[in-house]
C-alpha cells in the first residue's frame, strides 16, 4: 500500500472544504449552474438522469480494506447501500444529493481517498495493472511510477486546461491488463539491452466516437526521463490540440491528423530542449517513492498445501480455482478475483454490505489489500493458498464467487440508459439477459475466453470496440437498437472490432449474440482456438451470414 | 447558453418542461404556477412552440431550483393522464428498468 504524505492530506482536505463552500453557495443562488458546473466536475460530481453521481478515483486500483469500509460507509448514508465499479478503476455512487456531497466528500478523505481527476479536461487518474506488484514476472511494480505520474501531473498548473481530457495507463506484464493501447498515452515497463530500467512509450489511442489503437512513438524512454518525456507530449498537444471541435479535442485526432512521424518529431524537440531539467528524476525521488509502497511480510510456504488438496475434490471449489484464481510473484500465495459479474446482475455493482465483507477477508486472508481492475472485478492480491477453501466458502456465500472470469458472462457494460443523460440505449439490462442465457458454467468454460463489452453510446465507457464482441446502443425512430461489432482486443494485440450489419433492435440482441457464439462452436478450428481467434482467421462473412440470414 | 427566447424550438404535440433539483438531483417539472413540482401529472402543458418557448424562458430564469431545463414530450390519455412521451422520460420518471441491488 502507498502511505499518503501530510501535503497529500492538506490538499484534499482544503479541495473539500472549498468544494463545501462553494456548494452552499450554489444552493443559495449565488452560484449559477453555468459557474457551478465546472466546479462540480472537478470533484467528480455528475448529473445522471435521476440524480447527482460522484465518482472517487481508486489510484492505480488499490483499496485499503479501510477504504473499502469507508466507501461502504458512502454507499449506506448517502446513496442507496450500493456503489458501482467502472472501467476506469474508479467507483461511482448514483444517487446522492448535492447537499450531502461535501460530508460525502469529507469522510473519503478521511481515508485518503478523492475524486480529483475524475473529470475536466485535465490528465486524468492514471490507470495501471490491477495485478500490479503481484504479477508474476512483471518488470516492476508500475504503480511505483503511476505515482510519480501522479504527483507530477495533480493540479498541474499547465495542464489542468488541456484541449480534452487525457489519460495514462501503465504496464509492467506482457500481458496487458491496463489497455494501454487504448489511452491517450500508454506505457509499458521494460529493461532494455544493457538492463535500465524505461519505458516503451504509445501514444494517440482512445475509443468513443473515433475509436485508435496507440501507436509506438518512442520505444525506450529511460525511467529518469519519463516525465520530461510525457511533459512534451502534453506541451506538443497543448500547443497543436483542436480547442474549436471537441470531438476533435483528443490527442488521438491530432496524431492522426499529423501523422505518428510528424508528431513524434515535434515531441523529440521539446523533449531535447528540456530533458535534461528539473523534471529528470534522480534515484532517490524514485526510491523515496518505491520505499513508500509497503509490501506484505510474506511467509514462507507451499505452493500445494494440504488443505488445497483436499478442497480439489470438490467440482464446484475445483470450478472456482481454475477460473478466478491466478499465479502469484509468491509461491504459497495466489491472486483471487472476485466476480462482480453475477448471473442477472448489474455488472460491477457491489452493495455496501459486501464492501464490508470484502474489506474483512482482505485483513483476514489478504493483508488487508483490495485491487480493483478495468473488467468491473475486484481482487484479493495476497492470499495464501492453504486460505483459498475458507475464502472461497465465503466468497460464495456473499455471491462473489461466480465462476465467470473472462468467460461470456464476465460481460463490462455502462451505465446506459438507466441512469446516463448522455444514453441512446440501455446496457445493463442486455448484459442481464445474455448472463442469463449463458449462464451455464459448463457452456461458458466450452465456449471459452469471449468478452462481451456493451456501451449505451458512442462515447464508449463500455468500450465496445475492444470487445471480442461490442454491442454499441443506438437511437432509431424513437426506439433502442444495437450496432454489433466482432473481433475487437482491448490487450497486447489491440484492435477495434468489425461491425458487423445493421443495428438490431432490443428484444434480438440476445438472439443475435447466440447465434454469433454458436457460430463460432461450429467453426473454431479447434477448441482451445478462442472466439477472437477464429474471427480473426476467418474474417467478419461467416458470422454476418448466420445473423443476416434469417433477419 | 442560448437564451430560450432565442432558440428555435419546434414541438410535436404535448409537451412539458423537465429539469432536475438543484438540491437532490431528482427528475421535476414546471408546474402552472411558476413552480416546479416532481408529479408529471401536475406539469404544465404546452402545445405550440410560442407556449412551449415561455414556459422554458421562465423555467430556465429559475437557475436556483432548477438545472437544465429543457422540453420534452408527453402523451396525454383520453381519460386526460399524463405520461412520457420517449423511452429516456420514461426512465426519468419511473426510474432505472432494472432491480436495484438493494430494493428503494
Ligand atoms: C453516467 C455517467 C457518465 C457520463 C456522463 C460519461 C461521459 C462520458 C463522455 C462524454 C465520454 C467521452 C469523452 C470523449 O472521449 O470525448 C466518456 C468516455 C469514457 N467513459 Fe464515461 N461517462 C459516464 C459513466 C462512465 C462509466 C460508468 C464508465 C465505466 C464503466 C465510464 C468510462 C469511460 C471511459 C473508459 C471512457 C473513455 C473512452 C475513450 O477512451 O475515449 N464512464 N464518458
Ligand atoms: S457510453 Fe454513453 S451511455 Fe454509456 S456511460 Fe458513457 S456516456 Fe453514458
């Protein structure tokens, strides 16, 4: 865990009372909307359909089981016992009122938590691997440098009005849980050659409206530059962004429009300019900054213990181990993730209830650490594996045990039409439905590795395009349709998915996602060849024919 | 913003003004004494844009009370009841068409 600093706790203690002043004002009248919106939106506070939302920030998606107690606390006095997880690392609670918000707000930072950087167009929280600093194999932890992003880019007085909004995602695996091909600037850890520790570093990605997969612009920026690094690209951008459009603000649209050559030449000379300024980072601010991660006091134990053994005889506990449970960088300990996706619920809602139980096991069985991931999951980074029958007891009992984690039923919706002002259509329910219809553990397992991603509008927060399968609400004479899009990947090998026809109504969605999946049953190659796999083999016509064909 | 006296503004047929409460954030309407009310069926009606544009003109002079006040349609029943004109007001006034995770 990171362990907060006294000038962190005054700023979001002074960010709160401020916040608190200015909404007495606003209630009082002497704030119009037009002055007051800019405001609220700097401290995450939305207005959805029904209500105010707030968004926290989760940095890097680490939960103290603390925080965890206090958001439970939020969702239980202020809003309606529940609080919803985004794709951004970042929860969301839907129905409070603007004048409970700043006690809302005070009790967060009471525990170090915020909702700084979840809106404006400023560079947002930056967003990491959930399994970061347990991930077997990873670089190092990444999380060390999204703080460092952090610190620097908080309130930066040059880049707090930048032409859009602009988020930074970091990895350290190969396998990239963080989606860093699809965020304004996205970087990957590595050691090159002679064994230094940087950056290859993307840029110009981003989904919604024009959707781009990153390009490299840079394949090493050794770590000591990485901020006069990323401080050229934000001036670059700065300077060149389209302030007259904003669906032509983002840097993805001014590095297409330049070109990646031409952009990256424009940044290298900046970065010439300035690297070698007070933005270089010598060893200490890094290692002052790694010593404030505290890691857990790990023992010493087996990697197959008795218990584990003994628990395996069980199909439904073996069910579970083999899908939502993963290697850790210790032997004896595993990573558990906790599926927020149950059969015919909203995905990613937890209740404050369950925040409390989760925020228990983490300082029973997981040194008191929560991880929360872009898929609407959240994990317990640190259990040892002799714990995981007593965990997984539990766990079911509070229903976070379906065993669904990156099968069909793992799906990542939006808030959509039941609560977004921005919705053409509904997500949630359609997220519902096609759980409901796979709900067969044993088909979804035979089906394998399929994403379904659904977003209630082209701004994309389900992020459709990177789905396997993305289901996009549309608007039609009045009625809710559905574009559907395959073969999209949000990983490693990013791409935005094919549409595949023309958009079909509401009640068909399901029917048309079935037939696609039985589809691909009868055309994979071979089992273990996952749905992506075989759209990508043999294109988007197979799967167009069977949906088209009797519609 | 574009004051409403200045807007084009184009009606269908019955329509009401909708905005949410400053305070809370709930779903209200402008009422017919210059007031806002959370009951559709005491929302004032209006049925030409000239009626439509001074409802909203003096809606939208409420900055206090109100935020975003806009027009939206209604269909109005035989037996005189009120009820939203789309999907999206529907959901406005009825609430999300899912179960909550804990029931209201
Ligand atoms: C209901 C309140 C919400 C509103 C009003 C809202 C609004 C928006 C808007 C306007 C954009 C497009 C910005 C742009 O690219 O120009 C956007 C993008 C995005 N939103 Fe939301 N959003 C909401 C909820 C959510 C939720 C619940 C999530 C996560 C589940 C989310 C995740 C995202 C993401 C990831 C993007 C970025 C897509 C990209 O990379 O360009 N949003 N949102
Ligand atoms: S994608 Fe559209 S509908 Fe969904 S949350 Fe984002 S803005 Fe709202």
């Amino acid at each position: 865990m990171y362990a907060y600093d006294e000038i962190d706790r005054t700023l979001v203690n002074e960010r709160v009372s401020e916040f608190r002043d200015q909404v007495k004002r606003r209630l009082s009248g002497e704030l119009t909307e037009d002055e007051f919106k800019m405001l609220r939106l700097m401290n995450g506070v939305y207005l959805q359909l029904h209500a105010y939302m707030l968004r926290v920030a989760i940095p890097y998606g680490t939960l103290s089981a603390p925080q965890l107690r206090k958001m439970a606390h939020v969702a239980r006095r202020y809003d309606r016992g529940y609080g919803h997880f985004t794709t951004r690392q970042n929860i969301q609670f839907n129905w409070i009122k603007l004048a409970d918000l700043p006690d809302a707000l005070e009790d967060l930072a009471s525990v170090g938590i915020h909702a700084m950087q979840t809106s404006g167009n400023c560079v947002r929280n930056v967003t990491t691997d959930q399994w970061a600093g347990v991930a077997p194999g990873e670089v190092e932890d990444p999380r060390i440098w999204a703080e460092l992003l952090r610190q620097y880019s908080t309130m930066h007085p040059e880049f707090t009005y930048l032409p859009r909004k602009f988020k930074i995602a970091i990895t350290a695996s190969d396998h990239d849980r963080a989606a860093i091909k699809v965020h304004d600037i996205g970087l990957r850890l590595l050691k090159n050659a002679s064994g230094e520790t940087g950056f290859e570093v993307l840029v110009g990605g981003g989904l919604g409206r024009t959707p781009f997969i990153g390009k490299v612009i840079k394949p090493f920026v050794a770590g000591r530059d990485i901020l006069s690094y990323v401080e050229s690209i934000l001036r670059v951008y700065n300077q060149y962004g389209r302030r007259d459009n904003i669906y032509k603000a983002r840097i993805k649209i001014l590095v297409h429009e330049l070109g990646i050559e031409k952009f990256s030449a424009e940044v290298e000379e900046e970065w010439q300019a300035m690297r070698d300024s007070a933005l270089q980072l010598d060893d200490e601010i890094v290692a002052d900054i790694r010593s404030r991660f505290q890691y857990p006091g790990y023992q010493t134990l087996s990697d197959t213990p008795d218990e584990l053994t003994a628990a395996s005889a069980d199909p439904q506990f073996e069910r579970w181990l083999n899908n939502s449970v993963a290697k850790h960088q210790k032997p004896g300990y595993a990573i558990v993730t906790l599926s927020l996706k149950p059969i015919g619920g909203p995905p990613g809602d937890a209740t404050a209830d369950q925040m409390d139980a989760i925020a228990d096991l983490a300082d029973k069985y997981s040194f008191g650490e929560i991880r929360v991931g872009h898929e609407q999951n959240l994990a317990l980074p640190n259990v040892a594996k002799r714990d995981l029958p007593a965990l997984w007891q539990r766990l079911d009992e509070l229903g976070l045990a379906t065993p669904n984690v990156n099968l069909i039923t793992d799906i990542i919706a939006c808030p959509g039409l039941d609560y977004c002002s921005l919705a053409n259509a509904r997500a949630i329910p359609i997220a519902q439905e096609l759980t409901r219809r796979f709900a067969n553990h044993e088909l979804a397992e035979m089906i394998g590795r399929l994403h379904i991603n659904i977003s209630g509008c082209i701004n994309a927060c389900g992020h459709h395009h990177v789905g396997h399968i993305g289901i996009l609400g549309v608007e039609k004479n009045n009625a809710e349709f559905y574009q559907i899009t395959i073969g999209g990947r949000a990983d490693e090998g990013a791409v935005v998915g094919t549409l595949i026809g023309p958009a079909v109504p509401y009640d068909d969605v399901a029917n048309v996602i079935e037939d696609i999946v039985e589809s691909y049953l009868a055309l994979r190659a071979r089992p273990d060849e996952l749905f992506y796999q075989t759209v990508e083999r043999l294109g988007v016509e197979p799967f167009k024919e069977r949906v088209y064909a009797t519609r | 913003m574009t004051s409403p006296l200045q807007q084009k503004i184009k009606i269908t047929g019955p329509s009401v003004v909708t905005a949410n409460r400053t305070w809370d954030g709930i779903v209200i309407y402008r009422d017919t004494q210059q007031g806002w009310t959370d009951e559709l069926a005491d929302a004032a009606i209006v049925r030409t844009a000239d009626e439509a544009r001074a409802l909203l003109a003096e809606s939208t002079a409420d900055d206090v009370d109100a935020i975003g006040p806009y027009i939206a349609p209604v269909i109005v029943r035989d037996d005189g009841a009120i009820e939203p004109g789309n999907l999206r007001e529907r959901i406005r006034r009825q609430g999300v068409t899912i179960d909550l995770p804990i029931p209201a």
